[in-house]
C-alpha cells in the first residue's frame, strides 16, 4: 500500500485483519458492541469477530472465530466493561464470554480512542491485546495470548 510517498509492505504470515460487514435496517436508538482480533496460533492463522446489539440474535449471530481456515459460530457474546463512578472505564481490562462456554477472553486495552461525528455520538473504540480461550467444534480448548485487536461500544443517536 502507498499513502502519499510512503510505502506499506503486508507479507503472508504476519499480516492480518477482519472484516467487519454491516449491513440491515437500524433503529434511531441502538447499542451495539464488537470485538476482532486476528494472529497466528501455534503458527496457524487465528482470529474472531464478536458482537451484541444489533438485531435480533435469536436464530443467528455475527460471532465466529476461525482457526487453520475453518470457521466456528458462537452463541451469544457478553461484553463486561468495567465500570468506575458509575461510567464504563473502557481504559481497564474488559471481559468477553459466549453463553454457550466455547469462548472466554480478557482484553487489555492502550489508551483509548473516543469521538463524536455527525453519526455516532459517543464511539468507544479500543485497541488494545486479547487473552483467552476457545473450544473447536470438536471439543479441544485452545488457548490464545497477546492477540492484537479492537473492541468497541457505540450509542448512536441517527
């Protein structure tokens, strides 16, 4: 990639990333949460995109992590962000869990990015590292650490 003179070098291995694909009809009001993270496992590509908040999740979720090519779907995801005078403290550690037990991590955020524009007036957008585990389809547990990644929670207000 080139922005301007400089000129970015992605190399198969250690490049990663995550879509993120939204798409339906919103309400004026909503709350929604995201994660994803993306890296190499054992030497094996391994990543996950988990949300809550949008839409009705009764029949299906967006949540997934996938581990040597091969996807598996998630349950409900819970977000607990920590809270201190009443606020969510999106600087301490948050903790992430499927209901259905197949994954759990602690994410560790960096300094915090928050911002308010035209469509999103009170975005809290995280980077920070994951920690955790997840079980396969087939039952075996993996365990992951210093996964980079992003977590978020948005309010908006359309």
């Amino acid at each position: 990639m080139q922005l301007g003179t400089r000129r970015y070098d992605f190399h198969l291995g250690d490049s990663f990333g995550i879509l993120d694909w939204g798409r339906g009809v919103w309400t004026c009001r909503d709350t929604w949460y995201r994660a994803s993270a993306a890296g190499l496992l054992g030497g094996a590509p391994f990543g996950f995109h988990l949300g809550r908040g949008l839409g009705d999740a009764c029949t299906a979720t967006e949540n997934i992590w996938f581990y040597q090519g091969r996807g598996h779907k998630l349950s409900r995801v819970d977000f607990r962000i920590p809270q201190r005078g009443g606020r969510d403290d999106f600087r301490s550690p948050w903790a992430l869990a499927s209901d259905d037990g197949r994954f759990e991590a602690v994410f560790r955020p960096m300094p915090a990015r928050a911002g308010a524009e035209v469509v999103r007036p009170d975005h809290h957008q995280v980077f920070g590292v994951f920690a955790g585990a997840a079980v396969l389809d087939g039952g075996e547990r993996l365990e992951f650490r210093d996964l980079m990644g992003v977590a978020e929670k948005v309010e908006n207000k359309w």
